[in-house]
C-alpha cells in the first residue's frame, strides 16, 4: 500500500512522533531508532560490527547506542559462540513490544494529519 503525503505532511508526520518520542520516557535518538528497527526489521543476525559498517559509523558509537538500549531491556547483547570476537544483538519481548508501540504511535499521527 502506498502512501501519498504532500511534503508538509511528512514533515508534520516526522514532527508530530518525535515530539511523542521527546516526551517519552525513554526519549531515543535518531540514531537509536535506526538501530532498533534494523535489528527488528531486518532478519538476524545482528553483530556490532555489521550495524557499524550497514551506519557507516564507527563500533564504539554503535556500543553506546546499545548500552542504552540495553539498560531498557529492549535488546540483548551476547558473544558468538563460534566467534567469540564477535558480539550477537538479540531482540527481546520487551524489545517488540516496544517497537510495536512506536508503530502503533505512527499510525496514530499519521491518522492526526490534516488532509
């Protein structure tokens, strides 16, 4: 299904979660968003190393990102067992259910918009 918005309404559509997203408690960066729905979005597996080369970023940032969100309980982080030089991100039910807000709060702006 396609969606049809003029500028402005992708505009106030971006504005209007944010502003959501802002006034959260657990307010994410842009960055954070990015990694979270790569890691739910796109099918495992997930390593430090492949979101820091997929961001062009470097791993430590991609680290600090995870630590946050690993505090919140909505990804995991463990060693490869068959590389343990390599750090496995995994996604938890807390994780989905919180991605599936973040959904659920998109669809809603979206509906908000003035045609």
């Amino acid at each position: 299904m396609a969606v049809d918005l003029r500028p402005s309404q992708a505009l106030k559509l971006l504005h209007d979660f944010n502003f959501e997203m802002v006034r959260d408690d657990h307010d994410l960066s842009a960055r954070q968003i990015t990694i979270l729905l790569t890691i739910y979005l796109e099918p495992p597996p997930h390593t430090v190393r492949g979101l820091a080369a997929k961001l062009n970023v470097t791993k430590p940032v991609v680290t600090r990102a995870l630590d946050t969100m690993g505090r919140m309980e909505i990804l995991q982080r463990r060693r490869d067992p068959a590389d343990r030089r390599n750090v496995l991100v995994h996604r938890t039910v807390k994780g989905a259910l919180y991605v599936e807000r973040l959904a659920d709060l998109m669809l809603a702006k979206a509906k908000e918009l003035p045609l």
